[in-house]
C-alpha cells in the first residue's frame, strides 16, 4: 500500500473513532488487546468458510460478564459450538505478579482465540519496571522452541491520573525469522505491528471507556513451502463504553478492521498475482434497568463484513462475502438460588448473506434466524468473584439445539 493510502486509511478510522467518542452511551473484546502480524493468517488464511449462523453464534457465545475486562487481571474464557466441528472460544489469563512494592512485576498473559483469519493462541512472559510514579516499561515476548517464531512487545504505559492511562507497544513479530529459520522462507520486507490505547476508568469497575488502534503497516513474506508471496497491510480499532444514568446502564461497542494482501501464487501453469480486501464492521449496544430486580436488558447488533479475492492456501480459492446482519435481543435474569440466576434471553436477526467461491461454498441466506439463549450463571466464590455460566441454546428459525456454550469469569 502506497503512501497516500495509507493516510487515507488511518484517515476513515480517525474519524469512525471520533464518531463514536461523541456517543454517551459498550464489551469488552480482544480488539482492544494486541493483534500482530501472523504468517499463518496472512499466509494460510481461515480454513472455513462460515456457515449462516456463524456470527449470530458468536453474538450470543460473546463474554457475559464485564469483568475482568481485556484490561484486567484474571481469567475470562468464554467457548461454545457453532457447528458439528467447530468452537468458537477466547480464553485469556492476566496476570501482573506485582514485585518490591509496585515498583516493577512479572507480567503473564496467556491467550487463546480467533479472528476473521482463523484461532490464535499466545504465551506472553515478561517484565514490568516503573519510571517514577506515573510511568512503566514493559519488555515481553511470546517464545517458541523454534527462535524463528519469537515476537517481541516493546511498551509503555503512562498514567495520566490515577483511573486514567495511555499505553503503546511496538511488535516485532517473528523478530529472528531471517537469521533463524531452517526453511527457505524469508521476509522481503519485515512486519512490524503498533497498538496504542487509551483507558480511563469511571467511578465504578463497571464504568469507563477503552479505544484501541492496532495497526500493521505493508510488510512483504515469501513462503516457499505454500509457493506464494504476500504483502500485508492491516488497521483494526475498538472502542468500548460503559456509563450509568440514573437507575440504567448503558453500553456500547464499536470494532473495525480494514486489511489489503497482494497474493504472488506460483502455479503450475505460471505465476498468478491476485488480491484480498476486508472490510468489517461490528456495533452492539445495549441498556440495562438495574433498580428493578429481573434486570431486563435490551439491545441491537449490527455486523458488516466486507471480503473478497483470495483467502489463502487453507481454503486455497478465489471468493467473494458480502454480509449484512441486523440483531435485535433482550432478556431478563431471575434468581435461582443466592448463588445462582437464569437469565432467558431471544436473539432475533435477518441477514442478508451473499457468498461465493471459485471451487463451491456458495451460499445466500435472505430472511429470518434467530436463537433463544438460556444462560445459568453460578457463583463459585463470593470472595473472589468466580462466575461459572452454563448457556444452552436453542434456534428458533428451525427445530434444533443452538450450540452449548461455557463460560468462566474469575477477576484476580
């Protein structure tokens, strides 16, 4: 991507983020944690293509609890069944083991997940050290046996008051690839990943507001072992906000991604140059009436995604995804036991799905899907805050069981 495109691109999410700043009225996510560069995702790709009811799965397999958030300590893992082969999960455990008073720690942050490029899974190690009172350092790495697989987190965290902090880091993924790897693979043109974020905590845990930027400029990979070379250049941003009026909580958020690949395949009957773009777009918002005591909640989705070119040797095909997906939910909460609820929700959507590939996978969906959801919410510990969910559910465009989901929320 040339230079003036790249402006144009950090141009459009400047002013989605300031957009949706100016809202008053959202989930945590793991766009607001660090997603660099990948050779599997720019390489292999996804290797499914997602079935109708692949995002309405996700929306009511997403986390329940609000904490501990993507930027608390703790363990929050939510997995659940979108099909008779497939888990939709995100595990992450945090955890700052503070040391000599705060004034540096060991950091721990174990990640399991996905995007629209396929599962992930992270083992961050690392080190804390203040600077004064108001400023960190932090040095971490996701190691590998094979030290041609190792990335490297430069960062910085700055508090600016007490509830209120910037933070960014510089990836440097794959850092050792070119002197260490055995394989003929090289980088033409290295991948570097930036992630900047702003958190200001309102004056409960369960207020605030986090923006997240994580953007990976073009870098260039060639791959002999997939015969191909690809360029990659990716902006993702999040905004997540959590405010209280009066007896409602209000909730919105807003993730995006725009991400641009040049394919060079070495065919068997020549060389084939060929492109991916994706555009996606996700918003939830939500209200809550906390005074009165089902607590009933109310909210609307919309997802956007925009992909076409080709997806990668794991699906190795030429494809073209337009989705259009409106969901209306709400539910209620009903204690069970005192350490337990059941919270009845309905989750109601007409997409509008158009896809198409090269080789097959076609599929067009115009009309009505829609799931009940019937989470069981157990308190494990009162004192640590443990939450056990349990969340069957169940379809509602056809006779059948929606997919089990389970879900642990432990803040440390």
């Amino acid at each position: 991507m040339n230079e003036t495109n790249l402006l144009a691109g950090g141009y459009r999410w400047m002013v989605i983020l300031l957009a949706v700043t100016m809202t008053t009225t959202a989930v945590a996510s793991t766009a607001h944690l660090p997603q660099p560069w990948r050779s599997d995702a720019v390489v292999l790709g996804r290797d499914e293509a997602y079935n109708t009811e692949r995002f309405l799965h996700a929306l009511t397999f997403r986390h329940r609890r609000m904490l501990p958030s993507a930027t608390d300590n703790g363990i929050r893992g939510t997995a659940g069944s979108v099909s008779s082969r497939r888990l939709f999960f995100d595990f992450r455990f945090r955890q700052d083991f503070d040391l000599r008073k705060g004034h540096n720690g060991f950091l721990l942050d174990i990640q399991r997940g996905e995007d629209l490029d396929g599962a992930y899974q992270r083992q961050l190690v690392g080190f804390r050290q203040n600077i004064g009172k108001r400023t960190e350092i932090w040095l971490q790495g996701d190691v590998f046996s094979d030290k041609a697989e190792s990335d490297i987190y430069l960062s910085a965290r700055h508090h600016l008051t007490e509830r209120n902090w910037l933070h960014a880091s510089l990836i440097l993924p794959d850092y050792y690839f070119n002197n260490k790897t055995d394989t003929s693979d090289r980088f033409a043109s290295e991948p570097r990943s930036w992630f900047l974020q702003w958190h200001r905590q309102g004056d409960t845990e369960t207020e605030g507001t986090t923006l997240s930027v994580n953007l990976s400029p073009d870098s260039r990979f060639a791959s002999q072992s997939q015969a191909l070379t690809v360029s990659n250049d990716s902006q993702r941003a999040a905004i997540t906000h959590w405010q209280r009026s009066g007896d409602w909580l209000f909730g919105l958020h807003l993730e995006g991604e725009h991400t641009r690949r040049n394919y060079w395949l070495q065919e068997p009957d020549g060389d084939v140059t060929t492109r991916f773009e994706r555009d996606h777009i996700q918003v939830r918002g939500k209200a809550t009436l906390t005074s009165h005591r089902l607590l009933p909640t109310a909210g609307l989705a919309w997802l956007q995604l925009d992909e076409t070119g080709f997806f990668g040797r794991a699906l190795n095909d030429q494809g073209d995804i337009r989705r259009r997906e409106p969901t209306v939910f709400a539910e209620v909460t009903f204690s069970a036991t005192p350490n337990t609820t059941v919270s009845p929700g309905v989750y109601l959507s007409t997409p509008d799905i158009r896809q198409s590939f090269a080789h097959g996978r076609d599929r067009r969906h115009t009309g009505f899907t829609g799931k009940l959801t019937l989470p069981i919410e157990t308190r494990l510990s009162a004192t640590h805050q443990a939450v056990l969910t349990l969340n069957p559910t169940f379809y509602l465009h056809k006779l059948g069981f929606g997919g089990g989901n389970l879900q642990l929320h432990w803040p440390l």
